[in-house]
C-alpha cells in the first residue's frame, strides 16, 4: 500500500475524540463530493492553521491563534455538534452539576474569537500536500494541530473480536471519552439496584489519572445514601492508589469500607463480558455490572496520520511521536500535538497528566510557537503545570487535589514535582468551581 493511500484509508473507529459543531454557516455543500473537492478556499494569503479536534487543547489554541495572529485564517474541525467536558463530568453522573453545566454551545466562542468552526469528519491526511481530508471535502494548511484526545484501545483486550469490543462498549461503557456513552453510564448509576460492579482502570498513562478513584467515591456515596446493597471493586493495574494516594485510601477507609474494594497490581489479562467474568494479574473476578476502562491511547486522527512513536524494540507506543518542548512531530515540524494524545515528556516521569489542565496550557504554548514562527521570532520552550480537584464525598461535599509543576533541570530534562492535598475538606469544593469556571471563561467565552 503506498503512503498516500494507507493515510487517506476511512479509519473504522472515529479519528477524532470529539470532533463537531454546528455547520458552518453559509456552505453550501456541493453536489457530488470526491476526494478532490475542495472546501473553504483561501482568503489571500494568509497564514493558515487547521486544528482537528474541538475539545479543551483544540478550543483554547483557536482563540489563542487568532488573538496571537490576528491576521490568520484559523479552522477548528470538530464531529460533535456542542462541547461536554470530561472535567466535572463524574459530578454531572451523580447530578452535582447540570448537563448545562458541562454541555455547551461551540459556535459562540468561534463568534467571539474569530475563529471558524467546521462541523465535519476527518477522514485521512496527506502530509506530503499539507491537506485534511474531511466528510466534506479536503482542506488545505500551512500548520496542522491534532488535538483529538484518546481512542480506547479494546484491541489489547480482544484482539479482532468486534463482537466482544462492540458488547463491551454498549454494556460497560467506560464513558471517558464524551459521547453517548457518558450518558449510558448516568441511566446505569440511576438504575443500580445491588451487587457488585467493577471498574478497570487502565494502565498508566491513560486520561485523567485521579478521576477513576472519584468516579468510585461517587458511586459508593451514591450506593451508601440510597443503602443500595452494592459494592465497588476497583481492578488496578498499578501497585498502589496513584495519584492522590493518601487522600484516596483515607476515604475508601473511612468514608466506604463496607462498599469500595481496592485490588492493586490487577493488570487484566482475559475478559469474558457476555460471562461477566475477568482474569487479573491478582485473581479473577465475577461481576454483576461493570464500568470497563480499557487501555488508553492517542486518538485515531494520530495513527491515521501516520505519527504515532515507536519504542527502542519498533513496537508502537500508542502515543504522538514529538518533540517533547516544542510539541511538533519529530518528523513534520508542521505538524503540532495538544492535550491527551500527547507522547512522553520526559524519563523521569513519562507523560504530562493527560488532563482538561494541561490541554489548555499546551493549546496556549503551541498558539505562542506558532506565532513566533509566523512572525520569524525566536520560539520559546514553555512548561505547563497541572491542577486537578477529586471529590470524595457527598454529604458533605469534600474535595482532595494534587498539584504537578515543572522545571528544567541542570542537564536540560524536564522534571516533575507532585503536590498531594490528602485531607478533604469543603474549602476545596469551592476551589474546584472557581477553577472551571475561570477555565470555560477562558476558551468558551462564557
């Protein structure tokens, strides 16, 4: 197969996490769409930066792009028809915030920034053409940023078998990636009405690494305010509750002793969902529901794009092959990566956390590269940092958090410092908001 025909091959899961809005106002679509036809055509000779993915990274580098080169034609392609945001989103299953809350209008902040706001599926790259090729037509670029998220990897459990992968998503959904699945969770919360469920957590590094453990919290606080006769048995694959370590283990302690179960250095190794029956590194388990979390990797749109790294053995990582400062691939500086589909950072301690966070540091970073490279300035390497809130319990409500920052040491290697706040309190509740709420403010203009 050549190059060109391997990327331009229609992928069978989705190429984006979350790609869509409303349709762009005014285009008409044409009568017969081919692989030639050409859409939104250029405006003079403008720079133009395309960005495949509309989620926190995607939307925070379009309003920072066209603030930052204000005389750039940016487009953001996105397949969801409104933003819902993971952040916040385990308290939205319990009914701690509204679905409007989480769930907003794409077109107002694209209105408000300038930028323009493509509802469409990607559906191939031709890098060589510096084309993306849509369910519309084909869209030409000067800079290519691939903010799509993560893709849930059931292959590691099942191999080709599509009818163990396509039961497992519709019986156990892992709702980590918005869709419908999220909501396929909430109705199962809603209708539990005892035993025991289960919840895999995949291996690091996979999205949001302390939301499982709240996810949990939830549930047992859930199951322990309606006495619903149930349990909670977390599959860990790590050898101990991280991160948060501390704060998690006091609560399933004090809060859930009756209701969580935490099995560490449970790595899944077979899985019979129709069964509901699964083999872990620390025993095999029966279950009468189950929250499924796969193995994480970058999203579709980066293995399409022929861009996923390689180990020392040529085996795939799963993750965007980058520059781990700059954040453009290795091979193609045209080409940039924001937020969870993002490879390794540094040997000290792998990747960025895969949060709503750091995507939008890194869509600011990424927005201020390219403008320095638009302009012929010098290009500065930033450092993110990250902050993320967990709720633990619900009556009160109570939070614990972790903090990371980043440094370059003296040999020029990125190097991480994790901040635990162990001890819940209700302060920290109020912390979490003010921090979602200045972050929507930030990127959906709200």
């Amino acid at each position: 197969m050549k190059r060109r025909e391997f990327l331009l091959t229609p992928p069978k899961l989705a190429l984006a996490a979350g790609i869509a809005s409303v349709p762009l106002a005014g285009l008409a679509a044409p009568a017969v769409i081919t692989s030639n036809t050409r859409i939104l055509p250029r405006d003079g000779s403008r720079p133009r930066i395309v960005i495949c993915g509309g989620g926190w990274g995607g939307m925070t580098a379009a309003r920072y792009l066209r603030q930052l080169v204000p005389n750039s034609d940016v487009i953001l392609l996105e397949r969801n028809p409104t933003f819902w945001s993971g952040p916040m989103s385990n308290k939205w299953l319990l009914d701690i915030v509204s679905t409007d809350f989480v769930n907003h209008d794409m077109q107002r902040p694209a209105n408000t920034y300038g930028y323009t706001l493509l509802q469409t599926e990607v559906i191939g790259f031709e890098r060589d053409r510096k084309l993306v090729r849509t369910s519309l037509g084909a869209i030409d670029y000067d800079y290519l940023i691939l903010s799509g998220g993560i893709r849930n990897a059931y292959d590691a459990w099942f191999g080709n078998d599509q009818r163990a992968i396509d039961y497992t998503r519709t019986h156990f959904p892992s709702a980590y990636i918005p869709n419908a699945e999220m909501l396929a969770l909430k109705q199962k919360i809603r209708d539990f009405k005892g035993g025991t469920i289960v919840m895999t957590l995949p291996p690091p590094p996979h999205r949001c690494p302390p939301s499982p453990y709240e996810r949990a919290c939830l549930i047992a606080a859930h199951i322990k305010k309606n006495k619903i006769p149930g349990k909670v048995v977390i599959l860990d694959p790590k050898p101990k509750v991280a991160p948060i370590s501390m704060g998690y283990q006091t609560a399933f302690r004090e809060l859930y002793p009756d209701i969580i179960t935490h099995v560490p250095n449970a790595k899944v190794q077979e899985l019979d969902p129709f069964k509901k029956r699964i083999k872990t590194t620390a025993g095999e388990f029966d279950f009468d529901d189950a929250i499924l979390m796969p193995p994480h990797q970058a999203a579709d749109m980066v293995w399409h794009a022929g861009l996923i790294g390689k180990d020392a053995a040529g085996k795939p990582t799963g993750w965007a092959d980058m520059h781990p400062r700059l954040f453009h691939a290795n091979s193609d500086d045209s080409v940039y990566f924001v937020g969870d589909l993002m490879g390794a950072i540094s040997p000290q301690f792998g990747h960025y956390p895969k949060s709503g966070h750091v995507a939008n540091y890194i869509g600011k970073i990424v927005a201020q590269n390219i403008a320095e490279r638009i302009s012929g300035k010098e290009i500065i390497a930033r450092l993110p940092d990250n902050l993320c809130y967990m709720m633990v319990n619900i009556e009160p409500m109570e939070e614990i958090s972790v903090k990371f920052e980043y440094e370059v040491d003296p040999k020029g290697m990125v190097v991480q410092t994790q901040i635990d706040v162990d001890v819940r309190t209700e302060d920290m509740v109020k912390e979490d908001f003010a921090w979602i709420n200045e972050k929507f403010q930030d990127f959906l203009a709200i």
